[in-house]
C-alpha cells in the first residue's frame, strides 16, 4: 500500500478479481476514495465500505464474487451502516437485477462511473441503494494518479486504454467494458515517469488489445500508435523495464516488433492468445486469423526477436469443437513452443455473439478432459522451454524474496521468466538488475546463481 499521511474520517476495503486491467482499476477507485476521506484497510471487519471489483469472464468468475458476498452479509449484520458496493463487469453485465438478486449490495458501479462514487456513497449513506453503470466514449481517467496497492515497489501497471471494439464470439468484454479508447500519451508518460522516481524499475502497459493504441497529439499535431509509445515509454530510462499486455494476432505490427528489438529495455516477451489452432474455430470465434497466419506471425516474432518469450491463452471446448478441432490446438501449441499459457475451458456468457448464434453444444466432462490435455502439454512445453536456459546467462530485475525462502531472491528476466537465486555472497537489494547464470529449472522456475564480469557472456 502506497504511504499517504493523511488523516481519513472513514475505510474502505476493495477485493479485485479477474484480469491485470480490473486491479489497476481498484487502484484509480483507490486513489477516488483516497480524494473523499476514505483510507484503504486491508481488513474488511474493521471497513466503513466494501468493494468487490468483479469479472464477468467465466460463469466460475460469478460465481466466486457471490460466495465472497454471503460472507460479508454475516459481516455486515453484525456492522449496521456499513455499505457493500459491486463495481466492475459483473455490476456492468447485470445493472439493478444485482440489487434485487443481492439484497445486501447498496452500490452497483460500472467501470466507466467510478468519478461518481463518492456521490453514489452519499446517496447510499441515506438507506438508497445507487446504482450507476453508464459506459462512456471517452472516460480513460487520464488525469487521476493510482494509489499503487498491494504494490512491490518494483513493478506496476499503467493502463493505457480501455474498452474493446473487437467481437471475439465467446466475450463478455465488449458489452461490460464498453468501446475502445486510448489515453493521452503525455499523461500515461508522465505516470511511467513518476513511477520510476519513486523507485519502480517495470512498467506494464495493459489494454484489451494495445496494438490498436492510437491517440492524436493535438499540440504536435500527430498521431502516437503503440509502437511508438513504447519508444517513448522505454526512453524515460534505460533502467526501466516496460512491458505490455494484451496483443491481439491480427493487430501486433512490424513497427512493434522493431521497436522490443531495438530497445533493450523494452522486454521480449509477448503474450499472443491464439484461443484455438483450429481454423473453423478461430471463424466461428470471430478471431479474425487462421491457424496459418498465427503460424506465420510466430515465425515472423522469431525471426526479428529469436529470444522473444511467447506466452498464449487458450480455450477448449467452444462450440461444435471436434477431436480433430482439438488436436490443431495441441499441435499449434506444440508449434509455438509457448513458455507459459492461460487455459481455460469454455463458459458460455449471456448476450455475447456465441450465446445468440451457437448452441454450446461440447458436453462439460468432453470440455475438461481437452483442458487437461491442453494443461498437461503446456506443462511439458514450459519444462522443455526452461531446460533450454540452463547453462545460459540472464539479466534480472530482483523484486523481492522467493516465496519459498528469505535467504533467496526472486525476479525476472526479459522473457518474464521467474529466477530464483541466492543471495548469500552478493549485496543487492529489491529493485536492482543481477546477471543470473541458471544451472537448474522447475516448470515454473529457473533456478541460477549471481555472476559477474566477465563470467555474463
Ligand atoms: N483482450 C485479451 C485478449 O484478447 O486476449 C484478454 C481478454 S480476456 C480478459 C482473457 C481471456 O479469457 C481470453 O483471452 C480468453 O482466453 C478467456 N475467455 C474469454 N471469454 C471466455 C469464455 N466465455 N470462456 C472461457 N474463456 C474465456
Ligand atoms: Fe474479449 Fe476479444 Fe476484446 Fe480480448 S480482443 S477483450 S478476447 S473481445
């Protein structure tokens, strides 16, 4: 939590669920309820307000949010006055119908509306319930600065844009998050800039799909795309790291790719969901690409950044999915050598593209059993990725202990790999760069020691 001494006449406590966009997200409504005398605690007993910043995504994502709330019904019993508000998608997706479904909840908040949540908390105070989930064509909270919570002090997000105008067939988004818009340049630069004076080494640039960033500079009279904010964002300093997420296949240009390899500090790594291997799938996805043209765009990320970490996200089970369906996913995956994948199997979700055209018509235990392929080959192809960096050198940004033991430190390197190394016989300190020679790996980890001079290359 990011210290601010000041004196707050009531606490709020926020749960965020779902994807990296939601939890920069609770720290814009932080830095809101920060503004209206309302100071972050981490124990919800003690809390004047509760917020849960909630994902739609998948059913399993309700579903969780809806658990988290009998719970805070016992609380609240035993807490009159206290006010419950849902913000985010699942508020968004479901408007009042979650007032009358959750009778606890006093405030229903849309991820466009949080500049009102003070007046909504006012209104709330009086026994009313308020409800605002109004999506806007321009909110991008440009001017607000996150209060940084839950925050290592080495790495944060900076959203640059919002929405999504793409129609994947499967996604809730779209209709919860409303269209796409891209932030002013100068104030995400001014946002990186002061991270990195306050002691952060990486930013995350996050957004639906970046690639499709594309703001006017209206002074200089100038278009700004992703590629060159990147530039922009790696030339505040060579010591800070930044990376993005999320890229869209259809949308990932040259110009990007020539800019992470012209940079060093801007990470090679990309995370590239493919969501199928299957070209009829990938259609009736609405993904815009064949099995082919991803294959091409790999070779092609290769080619410029041979060390390029890959990740993916992955879904089995949409609908009509066939064996053979499935078996393009695996051997696409097994293609692209992924280091890492989200998988995940599919969850119809009310009134997207999907659920009005297709019957989800692959039975559940057909659906799972695929996932568990998709999870056990992944697996093997993390291993097989990590086995590949022993013996090779990497450059670290430490940020902080390994969760397993204090006498070790853990960090990243470029292709956002974890690295796992002693700290006995070095003296560096959260936040510095270590040159990490690896000598063994886990699936998940690459386990190394520090090197120096001459012994890096
Ligand atoms: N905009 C990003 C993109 O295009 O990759 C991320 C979107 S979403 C927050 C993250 C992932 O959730 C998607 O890439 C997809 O794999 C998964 N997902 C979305 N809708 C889903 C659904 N209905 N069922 C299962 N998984 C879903
Ligand atoms: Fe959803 Fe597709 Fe937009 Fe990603 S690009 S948020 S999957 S609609």
């Amino acid at each position: 939590m990011a210290a601010i001494n000041r004196e707050y006449r009531k606490k709020f406590y926020i749960e965020s669920y779902g994807c990296a966009m939601n939890f920069s997200d609770s720290e814009i409504v932080a830095s809101i309820l920060n503004d209206n005398g309302f100071g972050a605690t981490g124990n919800y007993i003690e809390a004047d307000l509760i917020l849960l910043n909630t994902c739609s995504i998948r059913e399993k994502a309700e579903q969780t949010v809806r658990q988290r709330l009998h719970l805070f019904r016992q609380v609240k019993q035993s807490r009159p006055g206290m006010l419950i508000g849902v913000l985010g998608c699942m508020a968004e997706r479901l408007k009042g119908k979650l007032l009358e479904e959750e009778r606890l909840v006093d405030m229903v908040v849309g991820p466009d509306a949080y500049r009102t949540l003070p007046g909504l908390i006012e209104e709330a105070e009086t026994g009313q319930k308020a409800v605002n989930v109004l999506l806007s064509r321009d909110e991008t909270y440009a001017d607000i600065s996150p209060v940084r919570l839950d925050s290592n002090g080495v790495a944060a997000f900076v959203s640059i844009m919002r929405g999504c105008n793409n129609m994947c067939a499967f996604c809730v988004v779209p209709f919860t998050r409303g269209r796409e818009r891209s932030r002013d340049a100068d104030s995400i630069m001014r946002e990186c800039a002061g991270l990195f004076a306050q002691g952060y080494r990486e930013v995350t640039l996050l957004g639906q799909n970046v690639d499709s960033y594309y703001w006017m500079d209206e002074v200089a009279d100038k278009i700004v795309t992703f590629a060159q904010l990147l530039e922009k964002v790696a030339l505040i300093d060579p010591l800070l790291r930044v990376r993005f997420s999320t890229s869209h296949p259809k949308d990932i240009t040259d110009e990007v790719l020539h800019t992470i390899a012209r940079y060093e500090n801007i990470c090679n790594y990309i995370h590239l969901p493919v969501q199928s291997g299957s070209t009829r799938i990938l259609q009736l996805m609405n993904r815009t690409y064949t099995r082919e043209w991803y294959m091409a765009k790999i070779d092609r990320i290769l080619s410029l950044i041979p060390d390029c970490g890959l990740s993916s996200d992955i879904i089995t089970g949409f609908c009509t999915e066939t064996e053979e369906d499935h078996q393009d996913t695996l051997s696409l995956m097994a293609y692209s050598r992924y280091d890492m994948s989200y998988m995940f199997f599919y969850s119809e979700r009310p009134g997207t593209l999907a659920a009005r055209r297709y019957a989800d018509d692959v039975p559940e235990e057909v659906k799972k059993r695929r996932l568990d392929e998709v999870v056990k080959l992944q697996n093997r192809l993390s291993l097989e990725s990590n086995k590949r960096d022993i013996g090779k050198t990497f450059k670290v940004l430490i940020e902080g202990d390994s969760k397993k033991s204090a006498a070790d430190w853990r960090g990243r390197n470029s292709q956002n790999k974890v690295v796992i190394f002693p700290k006995e016989g070095g003296s560096y300190n959260k936040g510095d760069y270590a040159w990490i020679k690896i000598a063994e790996c886990t699936g998940a980890t690459l386990i190394g020691s520090a090197v120096q001079g001459e012994e890096i290359n």
